[in-house]
C-alpha cells in the first residue's frame, strides 16, 4: 500500500509508542498520539519531536468511540497502530478490571469505529489504510526448555494480562475476517530501553543500583525472557504496517534469551564499570529474592523467521549493546525519571494513591 503518510498511535505516550511515534515524526510523517495519559503516558518521553508541526496530541480514552470517531474524521489516517493498553503483569494481578476495560472493550471500540471509518473511505483511500494491532508473545502461555513460540502456537495465556490481550487479538483476526478490515497484527517479547516505566525489572534494576538499594527478583531468578531493544520493535512495526499481509501476524524478538538473575547482573556488571561507588561496592550484593508472582510463565523465547525472511527485518542492537545504551541512558536522563520514580514509590508504600 506505500508508506502511510498520516498515521495515528493510541498508546503514543507509553514506552513503546512513543518509540514508535518518535521515530515516524523524524521521518516526516503526520502523526497524531492518541492517548489518555494513564501513570504509564507521559508526553515528556516524545521529546523534543512533541512540538514538531508533524505530530498532534489527543488526551482520549480507547473505550470511548465518540472520541475515537470524531480523531478518525478528522485526522483522517492511512494507518492506525494500536499500542494503548495496560500492561504491567503485576497490576493485573491486584486489579484486572481495567486490562479488561482498556485491552478488550477498548480494542472492541477501536475496531468498530475504525470499521466504519473505513467503509467511509473512497476507493483508493480504502484500499490504503490498515489497523496494526500491538501484542505480546505472552499470550502464549509458557515453555519449557526447548522451543519457540510460532505464529501458529496455540495461544495459552496465565495471567489476567495475557488473557486480555489474547481476547484483544481474537477480535482483531475477528474483524479481518467477518468484516473484511483490513489488519496487520505482531506479538512481540520483551522490550526494554529508554523511556521504560520505572517500576519493571531493567528500569527498577538500575535506578536502585544507582542509588544502592535491594535489587528484587522474583523467585529464583531463573525465568527467562527474549529481550528486545525498544527502537529495534519500532523498526520492526514500521515494516510489519508497511509491509506485512493482510489478516497475517508476525512474531517479533531479539534473539536474546536471559534468565531474569543474568539481566539484573549484567547491569551490575555495567554500573559497577560506568558508575563504581565505594559505599555501594560490588552490586551484586544488592539482589534480593522476593516471592515468586503467582501463575509466572517460566520461559518465553520467540522465533520470528516470518518477519526476517518475509520483511527482511535485521535488529540493530544485541543484548549487551542494547543494555549498556538503556544503562547510560537512565544515567543521562535524570530528568525524566526522577518524578515517575517519586510517585512510584510513594504508591509502593501507600503514601499516595
Ligand atoms: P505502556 O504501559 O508503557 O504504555 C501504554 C500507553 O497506553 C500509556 O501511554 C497509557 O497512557 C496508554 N493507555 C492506557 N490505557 C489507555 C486507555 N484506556 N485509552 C487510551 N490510552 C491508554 O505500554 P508499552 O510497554 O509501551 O506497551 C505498548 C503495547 O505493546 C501494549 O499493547 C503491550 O501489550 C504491547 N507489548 C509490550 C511489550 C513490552 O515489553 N513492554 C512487549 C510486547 C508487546
């Protein structure tokens, strides 16, 4: 369909949207972020491309379709990349309600409105747009040591986040193929890099290294996840809305397998180099086990043949090249994370809501 020239993001300021959004600004597209700016939004993390004449800003909610609908006719989109949901695992724990309301009723919303949007359109602005739905490879469920998840791996999700977004990917297939909307859709593992949320592991690890406090882990430490440079997604994203088939899904990951106890010594390692402070010595000491999350998947790990041969994706960044610009970046940008982390940590002990 060529290059989308007007694109709309929902989710634009979270972690991966506004990666996402940041680099499609630079290349001179037309961009409108659409997001409800949850604790998980932030615009500072658009950076300076926020006020480029390329981008827009809506505060709006996925759930209501009056918004959505009155965004759509008049930003007027080829492209719609769907990132706004919940998304931390932790939180769906203590209280799914809203991963059900954003991930599943929000999704529904969006599908909708986007349907009739599109029946809208003349013939050639029909035939150009495309909804590209964001997911995660959790709604696989968990592996043991041998395998990868597959883009026809039966979905297995265990925790109320994964469900949502499992539920959220079945309509999306839904509407391709009831409806005939025209969909892109990529599941993708575990992201890290800039603009991370304080309150996940790669995050949390370095703040509290940096300041010399507990570095928790869940259980033993020893679940593994396929880590994914946050920019490399992005350019990953770029292909899949651009490039990928119709009614098709793409697996997205880095090649990158670390049980969790490896990351958080890995950044360790790093700060103990970049940043070494006598008080603190070694930082390793600082890791402290903390209760295993219940229903925790033991090992995700993704094969994304269909993306590299289909797209000819290649991901820029290995792991350890990856972690040591996310580790310098945290150091640089104190600026950014200083009051999420305030705020975080006041909830964390109850003294705010
Ligand atoms: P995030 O939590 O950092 O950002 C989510 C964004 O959505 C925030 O800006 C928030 O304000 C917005 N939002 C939340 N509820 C909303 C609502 N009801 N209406 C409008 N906006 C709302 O999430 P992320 O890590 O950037 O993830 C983005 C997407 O990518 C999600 O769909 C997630 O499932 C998927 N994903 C994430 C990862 C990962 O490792 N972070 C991996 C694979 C897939």
């Amino acid at each position: 369909p060529g290059v989308a020239q007007r694109v709309l993001v929902t989710g634009g300021a979270g972690f991966i949207g506004s990666a996402v959004v940041r680099r499609l600004v630079r290349q001179g597209r037309q961009v409108l972020t659409y997001d409800k700016l949850t604790y998980a939004g932030n615009l500072a993390s658009l950076g300076e491309v926020h006020n480029l004449p390329g981008h827009s800003f809506l505060q709006a909610d996925v759930c209501d379709g009056q918004a959505f609908r009155a965004a759509l006719h008049e930003f007027r989109p080829d492209l719609v990349m769907h990132l706004a949901a919940e998304s931390h695992v932790d939180r769906s724990i203590d209280g799914p309600g809203d991963f059900i309301r954003t991930n599943i009723v929000g999704t529904y919303t969006l599908l909708d409105e986007s349907l009739g949007y599109w029946r809208s359109l003349d013939g050639a602005a029909q035939k150009r747009f495309r909804f590209h739905h964001i997911s995660t490879d959790e709604v696989y469920g968990t592996l043991g040591d041998e395998g990868l998840f597959r883009e026809d791996t039966p979905y297995q999700p265990n925790s109320p986040y994964s469900a949502s977004k499992a539920s959220s990917d079945h309509l999306v297939r839904a509407w391709f193929h009831t409806y005939g909307l025209p969909v892109v859709m990529s599941n993708c593992s575990n992201n890290y890099g800039p603009y991370h949320f304080p309150e996940k592991l790669i995050p949390l690890t370095i703040l509290n290294a940096l300041d010399g406090a507990p570095l928790p882990i869940y259980g033993k430490g020893e679940n593994v996840r396929d880590w994914l440079y946050v920019d490399d997604h992005a350019a990953a994203l770029d292909l899949i809305a651009t490039r990928g088939r119709l009614g098709e899904s793409y697996n997205v990951g880095g090649n990158n397998e670390r049980r969790n106890i490896d990351v958080v010594r890995t950044i360790c390692t790093i700060m103990d180099r970049i940043v070494p402070d006598a008080r603190i010595g070694s930082r390793e000491k600082l890791i402290t086990f903390v209760t295993d999350r219940p229903g925790h998947d033991a090992r995700y790990a993704i094969d994304a043949t269909k993306l590299k041969t289909e797209l000819g994706w290649v991901p820029d960044e290995t792991f350890e090249s990856g972690i040591e610009k996310t580790v310098r970046w945290y150091l640089d940008n104190t600026a950014w994370w200083e009051p999420l982390k305030a705020r975080y940590d006041r909830q964390r002990i109850g003294l705010s809501k």
